[in-house]
C-alpha cells in the first residue's frame, strides 16, 4: 500500500486548506458515492491530527495520512492523489497493489 500525492494536488491542498500546527490531511473511506474499486464507497478527506497512522507522506511541511482504522478501504491498492483541472478539484485515482494481497 502506497500514497502519492502530485505536485498540482498539494498546491491544491495547500491553497484550499489551513491547517493549524501538527494537522494533516487525512483521506479515508465513507458511506454513499463510488470509486473505481468501490461501489457505495467514496473517499473522503479532513484536516486532522494523525493518531495512529497506517501510512502517511510528508511533503513540504504537510502530512498526507490514512489512518489504520481505514485499512478496510485501501487495503490491497495504491493511492495517487492527484488534480483534474476540469473539475477544479482532487481525483483519486487507486491502482491494484500485489504486495498487500500476499499478506
């Protein structure tokens, strides 16, 4: 399991949210919506303080983390978050990961 976070998704991040000492971004799954490998899934992201964080990528100051309580949803994928500039906003885009299925 990874996470990638682009160049133009953090400057998005950056510009759009502030985030107060210690917090971070935390992306997670929740109810309603879909993904490419989630029917009634979405995810979702906050700013928040990391806990107890399953994996996480600093880049320029700011934490980009999911937590382990969140393992249900990105277990045996990669996560890139990166930008669509169409829709002004992130797009998450999840690649199959073998490593996490041997486990």
């Amino acid at each position: 399991m990874k996470l990638e976070v682009t160049p133009k998704a953090q400057a998005w991040f950056k510009e759009e949210i502030s985030l107060a000492p210690g917090m971070g971004i935390r992306f997670y799954g929740k109810v309603y919506g879909k993904t490419d490998v989630h029917e009634g899934f979405s995810i979702g992201m906050s700013a928040e303080q990391p806990v107890q964080p399953l994996l996480k990528e600093e880049v320029a100051g700011v934490t980009y983390f999911i937590e382990e309580t969140d393992d249900w949803f990105f277990k045996g994928y990669d996560l890139l978050v990166d930008f669509d500039d169409q829709l002004d906003e992130p797009k998450y885009v999840f690649t199959k990961n073998q490593e996490d299925e041997k486990q």
